[in-house]
C-alpha cells in the first residue's frame, strides 16, 4: 500500500531496513505478489543532492521467469534515465539456457535435449557467450549512463562483497570473468551500450547443478559460423569454497556493497552513502508495472527471435542417400543459413556422382528460402525418394 | 525574410540574395525546417511558393539522386568540403546543396581498437536522423549500438556483416545538407575525430565574400520578434548552443539598441560551428548592464510537457488509494479567544524549558483526549474494509510542508506525554523536516493527523485521509471576528474553523461531531483539560 509516509520514504531516500537482512527477501522466490514495487524506487532531488553525484538502488526481481527477467531488463535499460541514479538488478531465473546477441543456438546449446526437458533457450539483448541459469544461479545487471559504464568497478564490488562477507578470494581476470584460485571460473560477463545508457550484466556461481549445465550446453559441432563462440572454462560453484554461503546471503551482501561504494574507488567506510542512497526495491516485472513489458516479453520469446537472429552459419552433415536412388551413398551436405533461412545447400564430399549431386542440387534449390530447422537434412533425405514434382514443393511433410 | 534582397550585396544580406537564386534556379532543395523561414520573403512569389512547398514537409527530403546542384560545377565526389576551403572560396551561387561526410566509429572505450558489425539497421539511400540506429558492433562482450550523429541519407556502407571494423575509419558515408549546422561538429562524446579542419577564429570582414553559411539558428518565434522589430538576425550574436539566438538575446539587443550601445556584428564566420562554439561564450562586446526592459511585447509562452515521476508519482498512486475510502466532511468554528489570551504566558513558560511554543501541541493534546473518548477514530481498517484495528497508541501526525512537498511526521504515544513534551517532540520533528532528515520510524505508524494549513492561509478545507488511518483534521487560521458574547453583545472573537474528513464506512457523522464537540470544549476551555490530565 502505497501511503504518504512511503512517499516521504523516496523523497528522503531511507533504505528500507526491513527489507536488508536477506533471508526474507524473496521468499520462496515465486512469490508473484499484486504489488509491483514495495518501496521507493526514485530519486527525486534530495536536498543533499548538491553533495552526491548521485544516488544508487538496487532492485531486486519478484520473479524466475527468465522472459520477464529480460525483459525488464531491456525496459529499464529504453525507459530510464541513469543520469541521477545509478541501478543495480538483481535477479534469479528457473532452469534455461541464456545465449548472447549474436550467437547460434545450435552451436551453443544442446536443443534437442533441453526441449525434452522442458528448459527454454532464449536470446537476450547483450553480446558475449552462452550461459546456463537454474536457482543456484546469481545474475546482476549494473545500469549506469555511457559514461559512467565500468566493468571493472562493478565487478570489483562483486570481488569485495565475497571477500569481506564469506571469506573468499575471488579476483577479475582480463576476460571480466570472476576467478577463484587460480582458474575456476564463477562469473561470465556481457553488456550492452547504447547512446545514452549502458547496461553491464554478470552471472554468479552459487550452488548450480554443474551436470545439468554441461548437458545443457553442448552444441553442435558441425557448424562454421562466424557468430559469438562461448569460450569455454573450468568452472565451480561459490559453495564449494564456502559452505556458508546462499544465494540470499549473497543478494544482501552485494546489494549492501554496491549501496556503500562511492564512484571513486571503493572505501569501506561509507555509511554515509549507505544512508543516503535509495536502499532496495523489490520488482515484479508485469506489464500492469511497466507498461510496454509485454510486448518486449512476447518478442523475447518469439520463435523468431531466437531462430532468425542468428549470424550466418553453415552446418554439414552426412545425409544416406535413399537406396533407390543409389547404393551405399553418404553425402556430405554443407547446408548454409542466413537469419534463419536456407541461404545455400552444397555438397561437401568428393567424388559424388553426377546424378545424385544434381538430385541434391534441384532439391538444394528448392529448399532456398525455408526456414531451416536441424530436421532438414532428414527432409532432404526423404525428398530424394519422391518423384520431380512432388520433392521440390515448398513443404512436403 | 528580411525584406531587403534588392540592396547591394552587404555581407548581411548577400546570402539572402543568393539563396534566392539558388532557389529560383534548383528543382529541389533539401530543405530542413531550420532553413525553410530565410527564405520567407514575401516580395517573391517565387520564393513563398517554395517556402510553401517545403514548411510543410518533414525535417528531410528525399534528394532526387542524380541531380545534384554542385555536380554542375564539381563532382560531386570531390565536394566533401573542408572548412578551410570554404572560407577562402569565394561565395557560390550554388552552394546550397550537399556533402558528403564519412561518420567515423566513434571510440567504444576500454581501449577497444576494432570492432565485429554484427548487424545493419540501416542500407544504403537510407534517410537517417540523428540519433537513429545505424547498426550494432560487439567487442569482446560488449554489445554497442552505433547512432548517427547526421541527418541526412546513407550514401556508402563501408562493411558488411561480420566484418572486423576499426574505431576512427569511416564506417559510413552520410550525405548532408550543407545547410545543417551540426555536421562538422569536431567534438563528440570526448574525442576529437574530425571532418576538416575548422578554421581558427576567422572574423567576418565588410566587403569580404567569404560569408556565413546563411543559416541562422532560432525558434520561429524568435524570428517573428525579429521581423515585427525589423532587426537582422545577423547582428544578434547568439548565445545558445551552437550559436543558437535565443529570446533572451534577442531581447537584450532590442534593449541596447534603445539605449544606443552599438550591438556587436556577429562574427559567425564561414565556419560557424566552430567559431560559434567559441564565441558561443558571451562575448565582451554585452558590456552594458542590463537594465530593466521598458517594455518588452508579450509572448506566448510554449505549452511544456512533462511527464510525473517521482515523487509527484508517488503521489498520485496514494491519493488515488485514498479516494476510494468514501470520505465524509464535518465543520465547525472554535473560539480561541481564552487561549490566544493565553498565548503570552505560555510562550514564556515554554521557553523558561526550552521549547518553542505554538498552539500546535495544544491541538495535538487535546486531540489525544479527545480520542481516548472516541477510540473508533484511532482506528486502521484493513483493504477490503472486513477488520477494525483499534490502535492503542495515540501517533498523531502533523501535516508539514518541505521543499520536498508534503511530509507527515507523527508524534508517537501522545495519551502519555505532557504538553510539554509533546512541543518537544514536534519541535524536533519540525527541526528534522525541515532539513530533510526525518528518519522512517517518524514517518510510519501515525493513526490520526492534524494539518495545520491555516498556518499558511484558509479557513474550511477538504482533507484527504492518509491510508490506512480513518481521519484527519484540517485547520484553519485564526481570524478575528466580531462574535456575540452570552451577554448579546458584539465582541472580538478569535475564530478558528476546523474541517474533519472521516471514513464514512465506520465512522458516522454523530460520531465525529461529538468528537469534534469535546475537542472544541478543550480548546475554547483549556481549564477543562485538567480534568483529563493523565
């Protein structure tokens, strides 16, 4: 309920003490409450605002659906200015797999596996390497204006919450990624700059099903792209180097961190700024809150968004050539798609015989401009088997 | 615009003159709406025709291609034009036309030398506005949208999709109007990756041809003033941005040109971008003081939109809450006159401890004993209106108003605190608001609140109550009246109205006004106090 008294809460930026102390924050973190924002999320010119540059919050989300996750992201990144406030969002997703901008789910997830076990692939918005999310699994965004955009800060914030809090060393490496020891990887960085602000986004390591997640991603093989690779990388869980260690606890101890430090560098002495600055939000990414949110909602979770925003790429695969056409024949099949679309379809062996690389041919050609999906090679195989008229219609099947 | 294309060419007026025969002789101008209103001039029907044609399209058109008014004289290849070219070329009759400007990829940061384009927003003989998206390039992580810094339309895309491109090469070719000030701008976002090299200070000489580009930055509005007060816009120097003539500068060179103090020619140069960026500071030439102006026309003021956040936001949600609580209103006048009477006396005793006395703490007290009677109207209904919480504690909270807006801090637990105390702890609060420090705990809990605007001003009000409370008071100044005494004569009275709004759904009106009575007794009676003092 929103009364004057909370309203005096943002004008004076109070962080709301009840909130911070983090085991109650998310609760079961399913909880879908009515209420969009409980809390002061803004900053309306402070009378001190003369002495601070400017305020932070942190915003923590309501929900573990991975779409409405994004999506919020990508809304307060269009929506907001960062000139006064800077934002950081914390938010926990249920099982999927998250690939970068530019990168090819073919090559990055293991697609068929996950569509049997029910987790979603999506696309986000920033650029860099594929990821596996389940609860065990931390993410922050830092919102900042284009230049107040710096990795290297947010991460340090990161770095000094694990130090002080739980005792671990963790360290940034050139990559941005967070490292323990000397090469266990607990976090993966992307961002996303645009002309006003700039939004920097890591994943943490918590307590992640390490089987799941190296099933979850391995992609095929077979495919040249020129599209983001993942690098891959050892990885561990924060629990493992301290068994203490929750997400929750995490989501206080960084969100306290990031609250105290000032732009210049991070000194531990900032209560100061603590009290000053904005305190927590929680969010519950709906379209009744923020509206425009579902229609980021539904195009992150188009088919197309994630299938026809794929770089070009061209993957090879033996097809059997079907016995009546001939005997004992494998052919290589370089199949080539563009955005999503059959762009090309070559033959990628030696030694074929004429016929049958004309029959792949006429039916390459016919296939130009379909929507490609990792059953076409079984179409094609199939198409060899049907007469001229019949194998080079738009869709057969 | 100004009337006077038939003088001799004057540097002023030389621009004028040719534009309009550029016009008369081009089929189509890539006409801004910036450009559009020097061409007004209503002694040539020629001209109106085209400013007619062109005030009602958009901000760009499509250049027919091919026709190129420049590719007459010069290829139009070789017309990507440095300023220091333009200043010692002699002006042309056909310089109204275009250039060709290569938008550089501007430096990402982080040391980033080259860049992956990952996609095209945008193709070739595209119309782009500044700040549209022209593609999207990933560094490492780091996923960046490029925007144009041009108006204008995509001539030549320098990479394809996947292709490695460098920070400070061209990434594409954006052709212009010459007319648009922006482009050559040298400075962007902290670097310096330049077009041409600007000129150095170059001051306009009489009788030197090389002129300024003949556009002139303003509103039309601004241009309107000018024409009524036929002044040439070349001799206001302009202090806005990028040379922009403001009203304000407009007004100034009205007012010193009654006062006789000459006005500085413009020096806005063949370059105008640069020079004006560093004239754009003002310049020593504004030595007269500003002296009141006698009579300035009056403008209409532009509609401002502005979109509620904040604050106001928040505080639009909560009336909105609170105006679904059916609120009733009761009124009624009280007799101050024994407690102004008062008033000196306990103005002294309040400071002999320190505290700053208003009749504040008075209304607060009373209040509190007054509820103790009706304890319904201390009271918290939950949402949907099934569950009464009579409060035990008495936090009444007073209305304040800050630079922030309205605040209410309450006074907790006042059934146990002395009048003194109560001033204390208002004093304090009072103390805290004011500097904008109030801390949550002051702010949260109240169960009934007193506002106090007669202290601004007003008599009866409308009071909206604070959720989840179930009343508020409103009180007003204290007047002095001419009353009857019980004698029937006419005395001076010091009234004070007051105005209660409560919950219609659990309080009903006898109710309130009994409160209100008793409340009223305390005040008009302070002597009745003592028989409730705990």
């Amino acid at each position: 309920m929103m009364s004057l008294r909370n309203i005096a809460n943002m004008s004076l930026n109070i962080p709301l003490r009840a909130v911070v102390g983090g085991t109650n924050l998310l609760g079961s973190g399913t909880n879908l409450s009515n209420t969009g924002i409980v809390g002061c999320a803004t900053n309306v010119g402070t009378q001190d605002s003369s002495r601070i540059p400017f305020n932070r919050g942190v915003f923590i989300s309501q929900s573990t659906n991975i779409y409405s996750n994004l999506a919020f992201e990508d809304w307060l990144y269009k929506n907001w200015s960062f000139e006064k406030r800077n934002v950081m969002f914390i938010w926990q997703n249920s099982p999927c797999v998250v690939i970068g901008r530019h990168q090819n789910p073919y090559v990055e997830a293991n697609l068929q596996y996950l569509e049997s076990a029910g987790v979603p692939v999506v696309r986000r918005n920033s650029g860099g390497g594929a990821v596996y999310h389940d609860e065990g699994n931390l993410n922050c965004t830092f919102f900042t204006t284009r230049d107040r955009y710096n990795r290297k800060e947010n991460l340090e914030v990161i770095c000094q919450a694990l130090q002080e809090d739980f005792g671990i060393q963790a360290h940034v490496n050139h990559r941005d990624d967070i490292i323990i020891g000397q090469d266990f990887k607990v976090s993966g960085t992307a961002a996303k700059l645009g002309r006003q602000s700039a939004y920097h986004h890591c994943t943490l390591l918590v307590r992640t099903n390490k089987q799941q997640m190296k099933l979850a991603l391995q992609g095929d093989k077979n495919i040249q792209s020129k599209a983001t690779a993942s690098i891959p990388a050892l990885v561990m869980n924060l629990h493992d180097a301290n068994e203490d260690i929750s997400v929750q606890k995490l989501i206080s101890s960084i969100g306290r961190k990031y609250l105290e430090s000032s732009t210049k560098g991070i000194d531990a002495s900032s209560q100061q700024m603590y009290q000053l600055s904005n305190g927590y939000t929680l969010i519950n990414p709906t379209d009744d809150w923020f509206p425009g949110l579902a229609k980021v909602e539904a195009e992150l979770s188009s088919y197309s968004w994630l299938h026809n925003k794929t770089p070009r790429f061209t993957i090879t695969r033996p097809v059997t050539v079907p016995e009546c056409v001939a005997h004992n024949t494998t052919v290589n099949i370089a199949v080539q798609v563009y955005h999503g679309k059959v762009e090309d379809v070559k033959i990628a062996s030696q030694d074929v015989c004429p016929d049958v690389a004309d029959l792949i041919n006429e039916i390459g050609g016919a296939l130009k401009g379909s929507q490609y999906t990792p059953a076409i090679f079984n179409d094609l195989a199939s198409r060899m088997r049907l007469p001229q008229p019949l194998r080079n219609q738009r869709s057969v099947m | 615009m100004l009337g006077k294309s038939t003088h001799a060419p004057t540097p002023t007026h030389v621009p004028v003159h040719l534009i309009f025969n550029a016009t008369q002789r081009s089929c189509l101008i890539e006409a801004t709406w910036k450009s559009v209103p020097l061409i007004y001039n209503s002694a040539s029907p020629v001209m109106s025709y085209w400013a007619r044609q062109h005030s009602s399209c958009k901000r760009q058109t499509q250049v027919v291609p091919g026709w190129h008014p420049c590719s007459i004289c010069i290829p139009r290849s070789k017309w990507v034009l440095s300023r220091k070219h333009r200043a010692d070329r002699p002006f042309h009759t056909t310089a109204v036309g275009h250039r060709l400007v290569s938008f550089l990829l501007a430096d990402i940061g982080e040391g980033i030398k080259e860049v992956v384009i990952k996609e095209w927003f945008v193709s070739e003989g595209d119309t782009v506005a500044q700040f549209d998206s022209i593609c999207e390039v990933q560094s490492d992580k780091a996923s960046v949208t490029i925007t144009s810094r041009y108006d204008g339309v995509i001539r030549k895309l320098f990479y394809d999709v996947d292709d490695t491109a460098f920070v400070g090469k061209p990434l594409v070719d954006i052709e212009v109007s010459k007319e648009d000030d922006s482009v050559g701008a040298e400075v962007q976002e902290g670097e310096a990756i330049s077009v041409g090299r600007p000129v150095e200070g170059a001051v306009i000489e009489p009788g030197n041809f090389t002129l300024p580009t003949g556009k002139i930055l303003t509103t039309p509005a601004v241009r309107r003033i000018a024409m009524e007060y036929k002044i040439d816009l070349y001799d206001v120097q302009g202090t806005g941005k990028d040379g922009r003539i403001l009203k304000e500068d407009l007004l100034q060179y009205i007012e010193r040109k009654k006062s006789g103090v000459k006005a500085p020619v413009s020096s806005t140069p063949t370059s105008p971008t640069v020079a004006t960026r560093q004239t754009a500071a003002p310049t020593p030439a504004l030595q007269a003081p500003p002296t009141l102006p006698p009579s300035i026309p009056v403008f209409l003021g532009e509609d401002k939109d502005e979109t509620i956040t904040g604050f106001q936001k928040a505080m639009v949600r909560s009336m909105t809450h609170a105006m679904k609580i059916p609120h009733f209103g009761y009124c009624d006048e009280i007799d101050m006159t024994i407690l102004v009477n008062m008033r000196k006396e306990l103005k002294a005793m309040a400071q002999a401890h320190g505290v700053r006395f208003s009749y504040m703490p008075v209304f607060i007290k009373a209040a509190s004993i007054a509820l103790s009677h009706f304890p319904v109207l201390n009271s918290s209904v939950d949402e949907k209106c099934e569950n009464i919480k009579y409060k035990a504690s008495h936090n009444i909270g007073v209305a304040m108003d800050t630079s922030e807006g309205l605040i209410v801090p309450n006074v907790k637990g006042v059934q146990r605190l002395t009048l003194l105390e109560v001033a204390a702890e208002l004093n304090r609060l009072q103390e805290l608001g004011s500097r904008g420090a109030l801390k949550t705990q002051d702010i949260t809990g109240g169960t009934f609140t007193l506002s106090n605007i007669g202290s601004i001003g007003g008599t009866y009000a409308k009071a909206v109550i604070l959720p989840p409370e179930v009343a508020i008071g409103a009180i007003g100044k204290i007047q002095a009246l001419p009353r009857f005494d019980a004698a029937g004569n006419v005395t001076k009275a010091h009234i004070m109205q007051v105005s209660w709004s409560a919950d219609h759904r659990i309080i009903d009106g006898a109710t309130m006004a009994r409160f209100s009575n008793l409340w009223k007794s305390f005040l008009e009676n302070p002597a009745t106090m003592i028989m409730h003092l705990k």
